[in-house]
C-alpha cells in the first residue's frame, strides 16, 4: 500500500530515496524549503491514510465489544458518530503540528477502501467472531506498514529541518528575508 519502492516515482518513493537529503548543505535554500515541503506533503497524506486506517479500526474494536457478554445491544450504525469522536480512545499520532493539508484524499481513500475489501469488512456486523479477528489483524498490518513508512519520513523531515535550522542559526538564512519573501 504504502511501502517504498527504491527507484520508484511517487513522492514517497522521492522523499525517501538516500538522495533526497544527501548534500542538503550544497542545496540552495529555496531548494531545501522545497524538499521540505515535498516531506511536510507526504507526512500530510500518510497521516490521513493513518487517521482512516484507525477509524475503520475503532469500528471493528466497537463491534467486538459490542458482541461481548456486558456489551452495549444496540446498533453499530446508531453508534459511528461515538465510535468515531470518542477522546477515550486517544490519539494516534506523534503530536505534530501539521501546516498542510492532505493533496491525495482520493487516492488515499481507494487505498483504505482496497484494504477494506481485501479484510471483507465492509459490513462487520455481519461477520462472525474470526471474520472481525481477520479483519482487525488486516487493518492493523497495513497501519503498522503506514506508520513504519511515516515515520521514516519523518526522519526526513528532521534531517531537513535541521539543515535549515543550521542554516539560520549561522547566518546564511535569514528570517527577515523569509519574512519578505515568504514563497521562497
């Protein structure tokens, strides 16, 4: 699903190729702000995948408490909206402020709509106890294979942020210019 290809063409594949921050101190600077914003966009896209990896996930760990002895008997459907936006179940993510949104919604929504298909689980009231165990397992190899590929990108991230750090902290940047051209 999201799993690198070395030599590939996607932007996942770009951002984490050994080249994309090899010599990032000879880059010009509105190179390096662009490569950057290359690694912020596919954090960006990952996290989404993520984020509706995780809902579809919250449906099925709802449906298996619900089948349990003291659990609730009413309707999974009646209960997506507290399924979904219930703060009990915590965040998913690292705490990153992200400043771009999601370019690739649909592609990524095919993406969790394949893996949906594949787990059989369009329809988890209808599966029995090992169908929602099969499922749950599906859903939490392919999160772990999202979140294993975001966070090297996120390392990306950091290597890049680094080299502009570095770059202002010794003078060669400037925030002042930034500040004045900030599409640079």
């Amino acid at each position: 699903m999201t799993r690198p290809m070395p030599g590939g063409r996607r932007r996942v594949d770009v951002v984490l190729d050994p080249a994309f921050v090899t010599g990032l101190d000879e880059l010009s600077l509105p190179a390096l702000r662009a490569r950057r914003r290359e690694a912020e966009q596919e954090e960006a896209d990952l996290s989404y995948l993520r984020r509706m990896l995780h809902g579809r996930m919250d449906i099925v760990r709802a449906e298996m408490a619900r089948r349990l002895p003291d659990g609730d008997e009413g309707s999974l459907v009646s209960s997506l909206t507290e399924i979904l936006t219930d703060p009990s179940r915590g965040t998913h993510g690292l705490g990153r402020h992200i400043t771009v949104e999601p370019t690739r919604v649909d592609e990524r929504q095919r993406a969790v709509e394949k893996v949906v298909a594949d787990a059989d689980i369009s329809d988890v009231e209808a599966l029995d106890d090992a169908g929602l165990e099969r499922a749950m397992s599906t859903l939490a190899a392919h999160e772990a294979e999202v979140s294993e590929t975001r966070r090297a990108v996120q390392v990306v991230m950091d290597q890049l942020s680094g080299e502009l750090t570095t770059r202002y902290r010794d003078g060669s940047a400037s925030v002042d210019a930034l500040l004045a051209d900030p599409g640079a």
